[in-house]
C-alpha cells in the first residue's frame, strides 16, 4: 500500500532521533572537556606528569579531575574513550541526508531553476562534495600553516564561504546549507577518526609496551579538539536552518550561512575565555549582536520565482506525473481552497509575510511538487492546515489520498 510513505517518514523520524540524541552527546563531550581542560589550576602535590586538577561538585558529589600532559606513568586498567558519539553522530546524519535529499531527491535536493540536472548528478555532488573539505583543511593542518593557527582557520573560513556558495548554485534552499553543515561536520568527524584517535592509540599502545610517549601526538590531537571546538555551534545552526526559511530561503542565504560561522567563533572565544581566566571579553557578544542584525537584514530581502515565472516554467517529470493523473484538479482546487492562501509567494492570511518553510502551493507545479507532504501532511494526517486557520473536512483530506495513491497505483 501507498502507506508505505507512513512507514518511510516513521524512518526518516526515527533516524533523525538518532542524530540529534548521538549529536547532544558528542556536543556534550567536546564542550566539557574543553571546558575543563581550560579550567586546570596547577598543584605542585600532583603525580608526575600531571599538568594540572580541577575540582567540580555536580549532583550532590565531588569530582576531582587530573590531567596528564602527556600520559600517566603506567597504563591505567580502565580508560573510557570518547569516539561513538562523533562516529554515530556522523553516520546517523549520513542516513538521513539519504533518506531525505537522496531518495526523495526530486522534491528536495535539486532546484531546476537554478540548474538542469539529473538526479544521480545532485546524488554524485552531494556525496562527493563531503569530501573536499576534509582533505584541503588535512593537507593545511600537515602543511607549515600548522605554526599559524589563525592563518589557518581563516583559509578554512575562506573554504566554507566557497562552499556555501557553490551549494547555493546548485542545491534548494534547504539542502544548501544543510549541505554546508554537512560538510563542515564531515571535517569534524574525521578530525576525530583519522587525527584524534589514531594520535591516542599510540600513547596508549606505547605505555603498555613501557615506553615514554612522545608529547607530539597529544599535541595534534588537541589542535584538532580545537577546531572542532569552534565550528560546532554553526553545524547546530545549519542543522536546524531547514526549519526557517529566512534562513535558507533567501537570496543570500549563503552569506548568512557564512557569517554564522563568524558566529560560531565569538561565542565560543567568549566562553573559552571565561573557563581560562574566569571572565570572558564582552566585546564579543557585541560583535555577536551586530552579526545577527546583519543577517536579520540580509533574510529580509525578497527575491526568488514569481507566481508568473513559476506558472510559467516547465513541468519536471516528476511533477506531470502527479499533474496528468486522474483526480488532480480536485486535488488541486482542494489544495488551493485549503493551503494556498499561507503557502504562498505572498501569503494573504493574517500577518504572514513568508510561506511555511518557503513551501508554495498556488500553481499546478507547486501542488504537484509538494505531491508526498500534502498527502502526508493533509491527507493521512491532521497536521495541516492549522484548525484555527482553516477546518478541513473529511471529504477534502479524501480527495487528495485519492489523488496520490492514483499515482503510486495502489
């Protein structure tokens, strides 16, 4: 049956659960242990090769935490490593971009009005767009631009503005920058898998073969901590962007992603500071403020297809194949007497100034397009419309299940 949509959206939820419940740990993690690696205070009682100690009082106990510069004298018989929540994070985001921007590709990943493409095309630069990131930034990281970290973040910067922007070239609104967030997540990930803990396993496996670690691998590891440090709070926001269309649906969308990376570093230089010193610069919440003006001016700025330019444009495959099934003008008059009047280009209910999530339902090709989320949607379920907006009666939900099990054949 064509319910087999209910039981592919109950997936895509299930696995989206997955990645945000593994991404609060990893999150969790990084924050806390950058957090407490700032806040050591040194101790002269401490064992050797202990760099320093924090005491932390925490649900009615004490924690007394030591820090090794480099690794204890002998390996200790119980060691918690920190790694699947990054792995698990990154692998249950990699399912769900399938599962939305793959699989249901033709609705989501690709814009015709920005360029012709075929659908395993978008596939192709999707998956292998997730790559360039990490082996540029590796090579920087391997290169002389290790002895200039502030030369070396901003070269990042210069990539991920790149990046923003090609995305937009190609890619919907949406899956542009939850693209970019992608990518930039891919970077951290593997920062982790190819960097952090390969660096570790040799520090452990040389203390059990009795040998003195070289404090070099330690070091890496901790620049990599560092930039992952940096760049998560963006990720969060470009993770969470499909959600607001003055984020991703705008004509510079890909600056706004840009300047949340800006962002990203303000915030966590503010709070890096404070776990250091005890107090954090305030100048950068200031800057902070004036980067979030900007992008609340520059999502202000209208633009994108006109009603006339979309009545106008050509039916994909994918939309004539809903358009021309039987049952579509019902549908279509019910889409429009029910929806279009907030799932416009220019909403006309109440104080609306933008479509929901830039979803449009006015011409032929919007319903047509948006064929699965209005059966989902307004068909099966009572999501939509909101019944303070407007009462949908039975009849009308019917109608458009007709309508799309037409065309699934069932």
């Amino acid at each position: 049956m064509y319910d087999l949509a209910v039981m592919w959206e109950w997936i895509a939820f299930s696995v989206r659960w997955l990645h945000v419940i593994t991404a609060m740990a990893w999150i969790g993690a990084s924050f806390y242990f950058i957090a407490l690696d700032l806040m050591l205070k040194p101790n002269p009682a401490l064992p050797d090769g202990a760099y320093g100690e924090e005491w932390e009082v925490h649900g009615g106990g004490f924690y007394h935490t030591v820090k090794y510069l480099v690794a204890p004298a002998r390996m200790p018989e119980h060691l918690t490593w920190h790694k699947w929540q990054s792995y698990t994070t990154w692998l249950s985001g990699a399912a769900l971009l399938m599962i939305i921007y793959w699989v249901g590709g033709e609705l989501f990943l690709l814009d015709p009005t920005k360029v012709d493409l075929a659908l395993w095309q978008g596939i192709l630069i999707s998956g292998g767009s997730l790559t360039i990131g990490w082996l540029l930034y590796d090579q920087m990281c391997k290169s002389k631009l290790s002895d200039h970290p502030n030369v070396l973040m901003l070269l990042l910067f210069v990539i991920l503005v790149i990046m923003s922007w090609g995305y937009n070239q190609i890619f919907t609104g949406r899956a542009a920058l939850l693209h970019l967030g992608a990518f930039t997540a891919t970077i951290m990930t593997a920062n982790v898998f190819f960097q952090i803990m390969p660096n570790q396993r040799i520090v452990v496996a040389d203390l059990k073969a009795g040998r003195t670690p070289d404090a070099k691998y330690g070091k890496i590891a901790k620049v990599r901590s560092t930039h992952n440090n940096y760049l998560t709070l963006p990720v969060v926001f470009l993770m969470l962007s499909n959600h607001y269309p003055l984020a991703f649906g705008t004509e510079y969308s890909w600056i706004i992603a840009s300047l949340i990376f800006l962002t990203g570093v303000t915030i966590r230089h503010y709070f890096n500071t404070m776990h250091a010193t005890g107090t954090g610069p305030h100048w950068t919440w200031a800057v902070t403020v004036l980067l979030m003006i900007a992008i609340a001016w520059l999502s202000s700025v209208r633009s994108g297809e006109t009603w006339e330019e979309a009545e106008a444009r050509e039916l994909s495959p994918y939309e004539q194949k809903f358009a021309s099934a039987e049952g579509f003008e019902a549908a279509y008059d019910t889409v429009l007497g029910n929806c279009s009047m907030c799932h416009a280009r220019e909403p006309v209910y109440g104080t609306m100034k933008w479509a929901p999530k830039k979803v449009y339902l006015e011409t032929p090709g919007d319903v047509a397009r948006q064929a699965d989320q209005i059966y989902l949607q307004a068909g099966i379920s009572h999501a939509m419309p909101p019944p303070a907006a407007v009462q949908m009666d039975d009849e009308a939900r019917q109608t458009i299940i007709a309508w799309v099990r037409e065309v699934r054949g069932q």
